[in-house]
C-alpha cells in the first residue's frame, strides 16, 4: 500500500474538468477535484454564484409573488 492508503497497482483515474474540459486528475492528490485547478473550481463557484446555472422552473410565471394577503 502507497501512503495514500492505495495499492501500488492503482492508476488514478483522469477525468473532463466541467469547467475548461481539459484533463483533470480524480484523485486525493488533487485538492480541487473535479476540476483541474484553483481557477477552475472558482470559475464555477462564480457562474452558481451569478445565478449563470439555474434549474428550470415549473411553477407558472403569471402568478403574483409575495404574501397573497398582502395583494
């Protein structure tokens, strides 16, 4: 067994960074996994964070917001 308790054999496994899709080590040696690096990791972080990814919405949008009491 290696220090990182795998066995010598074990070939981490490379994997598409979502973020620029280039190669990206899945393994604990890569502290930003998935993703290839510091900068890509934040570059995701930053499009969740604008609201750049956003889930589709089922509800309607001709209904009012708010409290209805307040309507």
């Amino acid at each position: 067994m290696s220090e990182h308790g795998q066995s010598p054999d074990f070939a981490p496994r490379q994997v598409r960074c979502p973020a620029c899709s280039g190669n990206s080590l899945y393994s604990s040696a890569n502290p930003y996994r998935p993703f290839c690096s510091a900068r890509c990791k934040g570059v995701d972080l930053g499009a969740w964070a604008s609201e750049e990814f956003k889930l589709p919405d089922e509800k309607p949008l001709d209904e009012p917001f708010g409290d209805p009491r307040l309507q």
